[in-house]
C-alpha cells in the first residue's frame, strides 16, 4: 500500500510539474496572434526556446511512470480518451513542427499561425481529458465499456476552454517576467483580463462539478477531508487577488507566482475529492496498480533518473535567465 501511494503522489507531481512548466509554453503560444510584429513574437518565441525541450521531458516522465505502475489507468484512459489525447499529442507535435521551421523560415507569418494553432489545439485537448476525467469513465470487468464520444459533452468543453484560459494566464504571466517594453506591457493586459476569465471559469466548474461528478462532493464533505478541503477554495481565492494586485502595480514576478498558486490550489482541491481513485468512479489507485515487484524495480530507476531531469532542469532555468531583448537569438 505503501508503494501504491507514493506511486500515486509521484505521478501526481509529474502531472502537475508539466502542466505549470509546458502550461506557460504553450500559453506563449496562445498569446502569438496578439503580437504586432514578427520581431515582437522573435522575442515572445525566444523567452521559451532555451527550455523548450526540458519542459517536455516531463510529460514521458509522467506517461512512462503511469504505464508502468498503474496500467489499468494507461489503458482505459487511452481505451476511453483516444480522440482528445491524441488531438493534445498532435498539437504538440505540429507545434514543435511549427516552432523549428519558424526558426529557420524567411516566411514566418505561416509558421507563427501554425505555432498558435498547434498551441491551442494541445491546450484544448489536454482539457478535454482533464474534463472527461472529472466526468467519470464507463468500466466494466477493468476494460472500458463506453463509446468513442463519451468524452463529446459540454462540461468537457467547458473544462477545455478554462485550460485555455489559464494557459494564457500563466503564459502572458511569464512574459511579464522573461522581456520587456511594448511585449511586457501588454502581457500585464492580457495577464488581467486572462485572470478574471479563469476566475469566472473556475467557479463555473466548481459549481458544475457536483452534478458532473456527485462522489467527488461527497467524499469532500467526508470526514476526514472536511476539516481541510475549503482550505484550497481560500488559498486560491487569496492567490487571485494578490496576483490582481501584482499587475496592478506592475510586479513582475509575483503574478507568475500566484498563477502558480491559483493552479495548485485547484489541483490539489479536486486531487483531495478524487484519492483514492484512479479512474470515476469505480476503480481506486489499489485496483489499478502493478504488482509491488513491478512498482519497486521502476521506483529504483524513478530515484536515478529523476535528480538527472530535475539537475537538467535547474540548470536550464538558471542558466538562462533574466529577460530577453528584441536581438534575441534562438535556435
């Protein structure tokens, strides 16, 4: 049990690591159409290339894990999500399609609309999952009992679109922090009003939640979970106003800060109505574990690899920081 549940945080703070360190890639991508110049997106492009390939080391981290050590989960997830999880890998791959050609086009306005599109439709489908797990998957006897449009409802797409929201948010929150002048000026804008959008996103689908999904409301209002869980709804609702107040005065880091602490917040809230299950709403992390053996050989190789990917990642961010200039270069 011990190793099931360490397996089970482990890949929840992979899941969350990739949505905060891609989430802001892909929100710069969101962002490109409202630059007023290709030498304007050169800046916005060059402030995620240097880390452009260690933030997408941790979505194999991540997949390899759940394989491993939590098949039953791999399967019916694939089994039931097939079209949205696949629509988010072929926006990540048309982007990165999209972000080399750029680099090297001397007709970059096709390149930039490709690099936005493959960024929306990555962010889009990653929501539809994340929806459609909130939802709930139809299993029978282990094996996914449901139809290929299971995951077509307007919850989903409702759940879509906040992803988008907030991958903008964290996007042009980063941007604050990475340049400077006319691009960082409008980041703060988009930071705003990208900020209230998810707000009202968010207490949409808080609201909506408990229809969608009715054990997730009754698990949360379970002892021992109700002496803790309305401590997210208050962290966030704290987070968003500090980051309000951030951009009102023009912070540069604290809003990406508090974007950060907007997203935990809500992770960890529907993290704390979902645990102990795998998959809604009827098969727990224990149903859908490996066996120990299997958990132990991949946890030694998990302990060797991961200070490798988390060194690789400090050093990228430390190595380039501070902001980038309009000459950016980027390859």
């Amino acid at each position: 049990m011990f190793l099931i549940n360490l397996w089970a945080c482990l890949v929840g703070v992979v899941i969350i690591l990739y949505v905060i360190l891609d989430g802001f890639s892909l929100g710069v991508g969101i962002l490109f159409p409202s630059a007023q110049s290709e030498e304007q997106r050169d800046v916005m492009m060059g402030s995620i290339a240097p880390v452009w390939d260690v933030n997408q080391t941790w979505i194999v981290f991540g997949a390899a894990g759940l394989f491993a050590t939590f098949p039953t989960t791999y399967t019916v997830m694939f089994s039931a999500l097939y079209i949205p999880l696949f629509t988010f890998l072929f926006g990540l791959v048309f982007r990165g399609v999209a972000f080399e050609f750029r680099t090297n086009s001397t007709h970059k306005t096709a390149w930039s609309r490709a690099f936005f599109g493959g960024s929306l439709v990555a962010a889009f489908g990653q929501g539809l999952t994340l929806g459609a797990y909130i939802s709930g998957i139809r299993v029978h006897n282990g094996v996914f009992a449901g139809g290929a449009f299971d995951w077509l409802t307007p919850f989903n797409l409702l759940v879509g679109l906040a992803l988008v929201a907030g991958y903008a948010l964290l996007g042009a929150s980063y941007l604050i922090i990475k340049t400077s002048g006319e691009v960082q000026q409008r980041a703060y804008r988009q930071a705003w009003a990208a900020a209230w959008a998810v707000a009202a996103f968010m207490l949409i689908v808080s609201i909506w939640t408990p229809f969608q999904a009715p054990d997730i409301m009754t698990r949360w209002w379970t002892a021992p979970r109700i002496y803790f869980v309305w401590l997210f709804p208050v962290v966030g609702l704290v987070g968003f106003i500090l980051l309000l107040r951030g951009i009102q005065r023009q912070a540069e880091t604290i809003p990406f800060r508090f974007t950060l602490l907007l997203f935990l917040s809500a992770y960890l809230g529907l993290q704390s109505g979902v645990y102990p299950y795998a998959i809604l709403p009827d098969i727990t992390i224990f149903e859908a574990a490996a066996q120990p053996e299997t958990q132990m050989i991949t946890l030694i190789g998990a302990l060797i690899t991961l200070p490798f990917i988390l060194g690789y990642t400090f050093y990228c961010y430390w190595v380039f920081r501070g902001k980038v200039t309009d000459d950016v270069m980027y390859h």
